[in-house]
C-alpha cells in the first residue's frame, strides 16, 4: 500500500510541475532531446552498440542452441536452424531498416 501511496503521490506531483512548465516548456524539452538524437556522436555510439547487441546475441543464439538442441521441442529447434542459416558468422541481418554500419 506504501509503493502504490508513493507513487500517486508521484505522479500528483509531476502532473502539477508539469502543467506549470506548460507547453512552450514541453517544446524546448522536445527540440533539445531531438538535437541530442541527430547528434552523430550519438547516433554512431547507437549504431555500433546496436551492431554489437546483434554480434552477442547471434553468437548466444548458437551457443545456447549447442547445448540445449536435443531438449527442445521440434517448433524451436526449426526456428533455431533458420535463424541459424540466416546468420553462420554470428552478424544478424538487421529486419529494422537501420543501417548495419
């Protein structure tokens, strides 16, 4: 009962904060948010921990699938093997649009 009186209580707060700051603070929030975005820094900082998420989790894929691919049932293992074939050097083909730089 603590947590949930903390919370209400939390979001009462922000709610008023919120609508002293109005809209024209919104906005300046909005733009400085969307500059730090385009930053490319940022956006190369992004990419490459996107990239490397992806190297990780296809070599994870074949290593979880080594040790555990007799236990598993056959719907599983058909989609182990496909993901598999789409990705032999442990880089995932990216499904997002994004570019794998």
């Amino acid at each position: 009962m603590r947590y949930k009186l903390t919370f209400v209580v939390g979001l009462a707060l922000g709610y008023v904060l919120g609508t002293r700051a109005g809209r024209e603070r919104y906005e300046q929030l909005k733009k400085s948010a969307r500059q730090v975005a385009q930053n490319p820094a940022v956006r190369n900082t992004a990419e490459t921990a996107a990239q490397q998420g992806r190297v990780y989790a296809g070599k994870a894929i074949h290593s979880v699938s080594e040790k555990v691919g007799d236990r598993m049932p056959d719907s599983v293992a058909a989609r182990v093997r496909s993901l598999r074939e789409r990705n032999t050097d442990g880089a995932v083909g990216d499904d997002w649009g994004t570019s794998n730089t």
